[in-house]
C-alpha cells in the first residue's frame, strides 16, 4: 500500500498539463508530413496519457494505473520499433518520408 | 358378372400400357389385334350385365379406394353401374370395338400404327371412366382424360405444325369448358356436402326450385358441356379436329366423346330439373348452334367437315331435347346418331382410303361404281340421318320434334328448319361424291379400289345398326306393346324428374311424322335435280359473293376469336413480358442500382488515399462523437 | 434423430474437401443414399400421426435467448421429404454429367443443411439464419457456373432476398423485443404476444415481405426469371424445386400465426389479390417466351402464386392442397429442368425457334417430357392435378370471381405448355435436333423413370401425401 502523498501540486495542474501535451501530440500528428515526427507526436499523446495514468493513481493510492504506465511504455517502446521499420522500408520506396505521398490507398 | 365389371375399365388400360410401351417391337398388325381385343372383352362383359339388369335391379356402386380423402372434402375413385352408364359403355366399347376393327385396315401401313392403338385405348378407358364415375370427380377425370387422348389423337401426325394447332387449340377450348366444371364441382361440394350422383340426387329433393347456388352451378356443368359437345361459342375446335386420322373423327368427334356434355346433363338433371331458366339457355344454345352449323355445313367442301358441322347440328339438337327435359329422348339420339355418324365417318374414311387421301368432294363424284360396297353404306347413313321412314335416325329426330311440338312450337319450327338443312346438306355430299362422274384425272381414277374386309365388315355392322336402331325406342304408335325399350330401361334414372313426358294425340304424331319425312324426300328430289341431273358444281372459294362467301368461310368466326381473343392475348403477353417487366426491371434498377451507385459515387471521394486526410477525419469524428455523447448525456 | 437431418449435410460439405478426387463420386453417392435412409428411419420411426411427431431442442446457452429447437409435424414432414428426394437426385443428375467439381459437392450439401434447417427450426432466430445460410450456397452456385449476365442478375437475387429477409427478421426482433421478461425466440412463445392491430399488420407486413421475395409473388418476382435463367442447372432445379418452398412453408409456419389476432387492415385479402395477378400475369407471359428456361421460370411463379393464394385462404382444403403442390410442384419443375438440361446438352440450345422434332429422334425423352407436362398442366391421374382442385376449392369457397380469375391458369396453362412442347418435340426436326444426339444412357433413363413414376403415383393415390399432413392441419387450423 502506497503512502498517501502530501500534494504540493494541485490535480488540475497535471491534468492541464496532460491536455496540452495531448493537443499538441494530435496536432503534431494531423499537421506535419514528416513520418518521424509523426512517430514522435504519437509518441507524445501516449506520454499525456501515462502521466494523467500516473496521477491518477498517485492521488487515489491505487497502484493499477502505475501497472498501466509500464504496460504502455512497453507497446509503446514495440510501437516505434515496428513504426521504424516501416518508415525505412516506406523510405526505401519512395526516397522520401513525407506521408502525403502515400496516396495510394484509395478504391 | 357385376363383380368383375372393374374389368370393363382395366382392359383398355392394360390394352394402353401394353400398345405404349411395347407396340414399336410388335410386328404387323398385333398392336391393332391387342387394341381391339382390350375394347372387345369391356364389350362382351358390359352385355352381360346388361342381360343381368332387369328393370328392378338397384344401381351398383363399386368403391375402390379413396382418392382424395380429407377432412372437407371427400372423392372416392368408384363406379356406379345403372341403366345410363350401361348404356353408354354399350355403346362406347360396342362402336369402340367396331372403330378398332376399322383402324387396322385403314392404319395398316402408318409408322406410328402402335401408338395409334394405345392412344385409342387410353380414349376408351377415360371415356368409361367419365360415364361410369359414380360422382363428379371421377366423371371429371374422363372428362379431361378424353381432352387428351383427343388431343394427343388430331396431333396424331405431329410433324405436321398445323395439325398440332388443332390439337392445341381443342384442347384448350375443352379446357375453358372444364374450368366451368370445376367450378360447378366445388359450388356443389360446398352445397350438398357431397358429388356422388346418388347422394346428391336425394339431397336435390329437397332442395327449393331456382336455388340461385344450384343455377349458377348448373350454369358451370352447362358451361363444361359447351366445351365438351363444341357448342356455341366453343364449337370451333370441331370442325379444326378433323385434321385427326378418320377413325379418331368417328370414334371421338362424332359418337362418343362429344356426346359428354349432353351425358353430362343427363346425369345431373336432378339439378337441371331445378333450374328452368337454365334449361331454358340449354335448348336455345342448342337450337342456335344447330342451325348455325347446319348452315354452315351447306357451304363445305371438305367431306369430313360437312360431317363435322353436321355432328355440331346434331349435338346441338340433341341439347334442344335436354333444354325441354326430353333426356330420354335425347339420350335415344345420342345412341342413333352415335351408330349412323360413326357409319358416315367410317364411309367417308372409306372414301378417303379409296382415292388416297383426296378429301375434296370436288374432286370427287362417280364413285358409286368405284366402290360400289361404300357406296351403299354411306347411302345408308345419308338416309339414316336426314330421317327417312323406318331408318333409326327417323325415330329419334321424330321424337325430339314430337316433344318440341308438344313444350314450344317456337322451338319445334326452328329444329324442323334445322334438320331440313340436314338432308340438304347431306344430300348434297351424297350426290357430289358418288354421283355424277368422276372429276379428278384419269391417272387417278385407275387406282381407286374398295377398302379391305378389315374396314367394310364394321361398316356393314354399323350400317345394320343405323338401320334397326330405332327398334330401341319405338314410338308407341308403331312398336304397339314392346314400344319405348329405352325409354323403359332409362326409367329408373328419371322417376324423380318433374319433367317427364306423356304421350300425345296419334293422328297428331303421325302428322308431324309425315311432314318431316315429306319435306326430306322433297328436298332429295330437288338436290338430285341440282346435283345429279345438272351436274352443278361448288363454285371456288374465290368466286363467292356476299353471304355466300361469309358461310363458306364459316362466318369468319375463327378470324373472329383470332382479332378479339388470341392476337389480344399475346399482344397483352408480349407488353407483360417486355415492357412491364422491364418497368420492373427499372424499379429494381433505381433502388438496387441506380440509388447504390450515386450514393457510393459521392462517398467514394472521401476515400481520397491521403492518409492525412483520413487522420483528420477520424479525429474530427471522435471530436463530434465526444460532442454528441455530451449533448446526449444532457 | 432430428438433428442428424441437419449435421450430416454440413459434415459433408466440409469433409468432400479433404478426400481425395477419385472418392468424390462414391462419397456422394454414399451420401445421398444414406440422406435419403436416415429419412425413410425418421418417417419409420413416426409412432403416432399425432403432432408433433418429433420435439428435439438443443441449449447451447442458457443466456441466450434462442436455442436449436427442431420440430418435425405434418406441415414439416412434406417439405422435407421434397427436400432429401430433390437433393438427392440433383446429385445424381450431376454424376450423370460427369461433373468431377468438389466445391459444387459442398455448395450443394450446404444448401442442404440450410435447407433441412429452415424446414425443422422453430426457433424465429434459428430459422433466420438457416434462411441465410441457403443464400450462400445458391449465390456461389449462381455466380460461379451461372452463364450470361450472372453477376448483376446474382447481385439482383442476392439484394432482392436479402433486404426481404432483413425485413422478415426486424419483425421477428420487434416480436422478441415486446414479450414478458423471460421470453425467447420459440415459436410458441414469439407469437404469444399481445399487439394492437397496427403493430400486428406491421410485423405480418414485414414477414409476409420476407416470404414474398423468395415465393415470389408479384411485384417481389423481378430477380426470378433472369436468375433461373442464367443459373446452372442445378441452380435454378435447388431455386424452384425447394427454396420456393421455403417460403411457402413460411407462410404456414411463421406468417399465419401473425393472422391470429385483428389486423388493421385486410392484408389478407390483398395478399390473395397480388398472389392471383401473379398467377395469371405469369402464365400469360409464359406464352411468348422463347427460352425454355424463361418458360419454366414463369410458369413456376404462375404455379406457385396460386398456392401462396390457397395458403392465405386460411381453409382446410387450401393448407393441404398448398402442402400437396408443393411437394409436387418440386417434383414437376425439376423433372422439366433437367429435361431442359438435357435437350441442351444434346442438341445444343434451349431456343423454342431452334428446336422441334425430337420426338421422332428421341421417343423416350419425349414421352418422359409429355407425362411432366402433362403433370404440371393438372390433368386428372397426374399429380398435378389434386393440389391444384383442392387450391382452386379453397379459393371458389373464399370468393368465387376471384377464384374464376385465378382458375383461367388451367387455361393458360395448358396453352403455353402444349405450345412449349409442340415446338420442342413435334413438327419436323430442326438442323440442330438432326444433328444432335439422340440417345439416352441407362442413369438419365433411370432419374427420368423416378420423376414420371412420381407424377403418376401421386396422380392416382395422391392420399399417400395428404395423409401424412391431415392431422396436423387440422390441429393447426381449429386452434386458430
């Protein structure tokens, strides 16, 4: 059982600060053609999400979103890795990693 | 012997599986032997019984087993043996048996001599099936089994594309009166609860006169009769069915088959007698295709349709005698004319046979020093059937115009123009075929020759018959004591009917008896002058004028059905088959189709390949459902 | 018992694929046959004619609200019936041919097990999906070896059928949906409902839609002729021989209990009205088409309209002359197809212009094509006839004008099947007849001989089938 934490930051705080990062993760997503920045800002919403995880069960003294935070982290570890991948192979293809050239899948 | 009557019908049955399945291997004449035997033996047994049957036998109902037997309706496959049904299997095996005899000589070298026969056999056993039916269904399976073996007989040379049309188009005709006699079947199912004769005979008892179920039922069985008995308006198959082998015209468009109809009435004139109005309709339908056909037949120039519009005639008289209640009566016609047609038939197939299918009367003349045996028996049957003193044709025309005379005299001028038309046409086919001298090419005439004994031996039969006949059912006058046999045997069939008739003033009949015969002898003497002695000719088709053109091209009556019924139907067919079915097609077409493609060719943009743009799209859908889900919640 | 009807045709289906090739032939053979025993041991086990004959219900769940309840009665027993006989002889017709194809094996004998469950479910939900499960089967048979057009006219079927069945299912869901807590999807329990009369014309509405596309009857038939037409043989025999009668089973079944209570219009009454245009809207089509398979396909919408109407009469003599046609109308129509098939295998078309004269080629395969036709056009002694007196019976004593409408089909029947059959067998032989060829081997004698036997049989003692039905219809009818 976890000690309750005497709580110096006020929750709202961390959750504004997890929106923001959130926003910024999707907005980074829709908005740059770049694919490793895309991974990146993907990268970045997860990491909104394990820190709201981490708050949450800081401040309910319950463990699970902890357990969550590692479980995401890994996927999210094994994400890149086939993300990568695929980026070099798209890179291969097309000599460029810029999404908007992947047009092709259409009807 | 009643207990074995059940043969009566298995023998042509059997007669028609052996012939059908295994005549092609048979050699020569045995499919015939086989066929004529199968009607032969029916023949003997029916007369056995008959000898049995005195006049206070009870009817004999002979159940076999049930055929359609569930909770609101019940038929069983049985038969009723009463003086009727003897009678006419009497007379259907015994002239049956005759045709048979013929078709081996007048058959003999056909391919198709086997099938002939099976065919003939299998008319034979629905025919018995429809008159010894103990209730309606039964009848009913005879009814349409004839239809068939009718059709499958006209069609019999079925290479032939036009013969087949005559097939079609009697059977379909006969299937327009059955639709009548279904009809009529169920409305006295839902009645009387019952279709046996017997049952419904004392059901009918009771029953008010002018019942309107029991006129609109009558009204149906009458309506399966026109079909049957090619009356107005459904006469025309008739005439079209003479495209049939000769036999066949003789056996079924003349003596038995056609008869149906007016059995028919017979056999339910339990009801009939309780609907006048519509007994009233049978004689005028009766007396109109009467004289209508025998106007007709003046004009022909075929010899087998001058027999067939005759036949028409003759039907239609004999629905005169029903019309008043004269059943008897007309059931002594039926039995006369079946005999003396049949001979005319056969004779004219004779004819035929002679002159190797040459059919034309104009074409003929002079044969009466040809075949000199043909000659006389068709002179019989001209004679027997234009009425002339005693032959037996004589005594049953002179009894319905007995009993005209007495119910409506109306009626009775109009039968008596009616069989005056008779001996004219008749007369007029005599003396064009075997009078006068020959008028088709010498080359021909050297190979005319008289049929064989095969064919002459069941005319003479036939001939004896047309001539002692009328010995069945003598007028009283003339019979004395052992007058009205028939009559006498019908007489427990009709003890019930209201309608039955007494007998009139003897110097009246005698009177009436006379001027008939007068006025044919007359017309005889007159046509010989015409035919005979000036050796006038039928003018060609192409010359007639006026109403002259309009009988011999039969009052365009065929044209007439062809503009108002056939060419409508299948102009009516082609529009549903095309145009309406394609207007489905369209319906279909803008739902399934049209309505599919426009909404997928508008979506379709959206899945453009930029993934971007599905990135956007998908957030902005979450974005919306969040919104949604909150307004909702609200 | 019960369920082996409808286990062994899905084992089937699946295991053909793995034998080899060589064993295809005997592994149908084995399989028709023992179909066709495993029936003859249900009817023989049949103790009392009393309904129903056999009750089985297998709980996969007890959560679920439906369950695999099959019910073997009188209204049942006769599709079925129609159902192991039809199969097994489209197998043989296709050994016949020398067809070596494993899948159409497989499709086929799915078909069975959707077919064999449609007929033995009473469960509305079970019922439902074996209903689907036929449509698989018949679209890839369709689609696969159809000829012509077949993909659109497929698509058409499959649409037409499809969007009839989601309506058929929506009532059933809306049944579902208003009982009791508790409730299920069995037949005994989904009618047991109480409904105003709007709600209840509305689910007879969308079940009758169901039904009506696969019958069809008028206005529902546009996919039906073009697809018998371009389907394969087999196809069109598995469509008119037994899906037809799908749906004419589900109007004893699962439309007439809807009629139970008030409706809030005469739906009835104007379900008779479309079946009776369509009987006489088909024949008179029939009487100018030129393909023989066109001519089949109508002249089976005409026959079946008239059944649909006798059924909707709701009368003793209309359930059991429909049950009657029914398994008649399977037996005739199939006779006629493979008659069709054969004609145009051996000489090369099925166009009336092109044919004539095979009777003097083939006596045989004449007289066989006679006694069907003679069959379908209702003469007495032959099969057809019966059913369609009892049909034309129920439909006098509902209304009698009507039923003079209605009873011109024997007239036009008998004008576009004797028209059919003077252009095909009679006149003088056709180029192609002439150098077709004429002969007939001992199988096709043999599934020919089955099908005249069968329509002179149940002429003459048309009882063997009406009795089987008698009890139950009766039961049926005086609890309404």
């Amino acid at each position: 059982m976890l000690m309750q934490i005497n709580h110096i930051v006020p929750i709202e705080h961390i959750i504004t600060l997890s929106c923001i990062l959130f926003c910024i993760g999707v907005m980074g997503v829709l908005l740059r053609r770049n694919a490793i920045i895309i991974l990146m800002c993907i990268e970045l919403m997860l990491n909104a999400v394990n820190i709201l995880f981490a708050t949450f069960s800081a401040y309910n003294g319950n463990p699970d979103g902890q357990i969550f935070v590692f479980f995401i982290m890994v996927v999210a570890a094994a994400e890149v890795a086939v993300g990568l991948a695929l980026l070099v192979l798209i890179y291969r293809n097309t000599r460029s990693v810029d999404v908007s050239l992947l047009d092709r899948l259409k009807w | 012997m009643e207990k074995y009557f059940y043969l009566v019908i298995l023998f042509p049955l059997i007669g028609f599986l052996v012939n059908g399945l295994l005549g092609s291997k048979m050699k020569g004449t045995t499919p015939g032997l086989i066929g004529t035997v199968a009607v032969f033996i029916p023949f003997l047994i029916a007369l056995g019984v008959f000898f049995n049957y005195g006049h206070e036998s009870q009817p004999i109902l002979q159940n076999y087993f049930p055929w359609i037997n569930i909770f609101d309706f019940q038929a069983n496959f049985s038969i009723l043996i009463d003086p009727l049904s003897l009678q006419m299997t009497l007379i259907i095996t015994g002239i049956g048996s005759l045709i048979h005899l013929y078709s081996i000589g007048y058959m003999h070298d056909d391919e198709g001599f086997a099938r002939f026969f099976s065919y003939l056999n299998l008319f034979i056993f629905s025919m018995l099936l429809l008159v010894l039916g103990s209730n309606l269904l039964i009848l009913f399976i005879g009814w349409e089994g004839v239809g068939l073996c009718s059709y499958l007989l006209i069609g019999f040379w079925y290479k032939n594309e036009d013969y087949g049309y005559a097939a079609r188009k009697a059977f379909v005709m006969n299937r327009i009166g059955d639709l009548g006699l279904i009809a009529g079947i169920v409305l006295l199912w839902s009645y009387f609860k019952t279709i046996e004769f017997q049952a419904m005979a004392i059901h009918a008892a009771n029953v008010d006169m002018s019942d309107p179920v029991i006129i609109i039922a009558t009204l149906c069985l009458f309506i399966g009769a026109i079909g049957k008995s090619a009356q107005i308006p459904l006469y025309t198959w008739l005439p079209d069915a003479m495209a049939g082998p000769t036999p066949v015209s003789a056996l079924i468009h003349a003596a038995t088959m056609v008869t149906a109809g007016i059995y028919l009435l017979v056999r339910a004139h339990f009801l009939f007698d309780l609907a006048p109005s519509v007994l009233n309709l049978v004689s005028y339908v009766g007396i109109a295709t009467s004289i209508f056909a025998a106007i007709i037949a003046l004009r022909q120039n075929d010899i087998k349709k001058v027999l067939a519009y005759s036949t028409v005639s003759q039907l239609g008289l004999m629905f005169v005698a029903l019309g008043v209640g004269a059943y008897t009566t007309a059931m002594f016609h039926v039995t006369t004319h079946a005999f003396f047609k049949a001979l005319l038939f056969l004779g004219a197939g004779s004819v035929i046979h002679a002159l190797h299918g040459e059919q034309d009367i104009r074409n003929m003349g002079g044969l009466k020093n040809e075949i000199k045996s043909t000659y006389w028996v068709f002179l019989i049957g001209t004679l027997a059937i234009c009425g002339i003193f005693p032959l037996s044709g004589m005594f049953s025309k002179d009894e319905i115009l007995t009993v005209l005379f007495e119910k409506s005299k109306g009626l009775w001028a109009l039968s008596l123009f009616s069989s005056l038309l008779t001996a004219v046409y008749m007369f007029r086919l005599l003396f064009l075929t075997f009078f006068g001298t020959y008028r088709d090419d010498e080359h021909k005439k050297s190979k005319i020759h008289e049929s064989p004994m095969v064919m002459m031996a069941p005319l003479w039969v036939l001939a004896i018959l047309s001539v002692f006949g009328g010995i069945l059912n003598l007028p009283h006058l003339i019979g004395g004591e052992s007058y009205g046999k028939m009559a006498h045997f019908l007489d427990p069939i009709f003890s019930h009917s209201k309608l039955a008739t007494e007998h009139m003033d003897a110097g009246l009949e005698i009177g009436l008896m006379a001027l008939v015969v007068g006025l044919v002898v007359i017309i005889g003497f007159v046509l010989y002058n015409i035919y005979v002695k000036k050796e006038s000719l039928p003018k060609p088709d192409m010359s007639l004028r006026g109403v002259e053109a309009l009988v011999a091209n039969k009052f365009g009556v065929d044209e007439l059905y062809d503009t108002v019924i056939s060419k409508p139907v299948l102009g009516i067919s082609r529009f549903f088959g095309q145009k309406v079915e394609s207007a489905f097609d369209g319906i279909s077409g803008f739902f399934f189709v049209a309505g599919f493609k426009s909404i997928g060719n508008s979506l379709r943009k959206i899945q453009n390949g930029n993934v971007e743009f599905y990135l956007i799209l998908m957030t902005g859908s979450i974005v919306v459902l969040m919104i949604l889900q909150f307004l909702i919640k609200i | 018992m019960l369920i082996g009807l409808i286990l062994f045709p899905l084992i089937f289906s699946l295991m053909i694929f793995i034998l080899p090739k060589n064993l295809t032939k005997y592994a149908t053979i084995f399989y028709s046959v023992f179909s066709l025993s495993w029936m003859g041991m249900v009817v023989k086990n049949i103790s009392s004619w009393t309904n129903p004959f056999f009750t089985e219900n297998y709980v996969f769940s007890s959560n679920l609200p439906s369950s695999l309840l099959l019910v073997l009665d009188g209204i049942s027993l006769i599709p079925i019936l129609l159902t192991q006989l039809l199969i097994a002889l489209i197998l043989w017709m296709l050994l016949a041919n020398q067809k070596e194809d494993k899948s159409t094996y497989s499709l086929i004998a799915l078909m069975h097990f959707g077919l064999n469950g449609v007929f033995l479910c009473a469960d509305a939900l079970g019922f439902y999906i074996f209903w689907e499960v036929t449509l698989i089967p018949i679209y890839f048979i369709c689609a696969i070896w159809g000829e012509g057009k077949r993909m659109p006219i497929t698509l058409k079927f499959f649409l037409y059928t499809f969007i009839g069945s989601l309506c058929m299912l929506v009532s059933f869901l809306y049944l579902y949906q208003i009982q009791p807590e508790g409730g299920n999807f069995s037949i005994a329990n989904i009618f047991n409902v109480d409904m105003s009369a709007t709600a209840r014309f509305l689910v007879a509405l969308g079940i009758f839609i169901g039904l009506a596309v696969k019958i069809p009857i008028f206005g529902f038939h546009n996919w039906q002729a073009d697809t018998y037409t371009s389907a394969p043989f087999y196809g069109s025999m598995l469509l008119a021989g037994i899906m037809l009668k799908m749906g004419l089973y589900g109007m004893y079944r699962w439309l007439s209990p809807v009629f139970a209570g008030p409706l809030c219009c005469d739906l009835q009454w104007y379900i008779i009205i479309l079946c009776i245009i369509g009987v006489v809207y088909g024949a008179i089509i029939a009487i100018t088409q030129t393909d023989l398979k066109r001519i089949l396909a109508f002249s089976s919408f005409s026959h079946v309209g008239l059944i649909a109407a006798g059924i909707m009469t709701f009368s003793h003599s209309g359930w059991q002359g429909g049950l009657l046609q029914m398994f008649v109308h399977g037996l005739n129509i199939v006779g006629l197809f493979y008659i069709v098939n054969l004609i145009e295998q051996k000489y090369g078309s099925r166009d009336l212009n092109k044919l004539g004269g095979i009777a003097t080629q083939n006596k045989w395969l004449a007289i066989y094509g006679m006694i069907l036709v003679l069959g379908t056009t209702a003469l007495p002694l032959t099969n057809g006839f019966p059913g369609e007196f009892l049909l034309l019976k129920s439909m006098f004593e509902y209304q009698f004008l009507t039923a003079l409408f209605a009873g011109t089909t024997i007239i036009w029947c008998a004008v576009y099947m004797l028209r059919l059959y003077q252009k095909v067998f009679f006149g003088e032989e056709s180029k192609l007849v002439l150098s077709g060829d004429s002969s007939l081997s001992s199988i096709e004698h043999f599934i020919l001989i089955i099908f005249v036997l069968g329509v002179l049989v149940l002429g003459i003692f048309p009882q063997l089938i009406l009795g089987l039905s008698e009890s139950t219809v009766l039961n049926y009818l005086t609890q309404k």
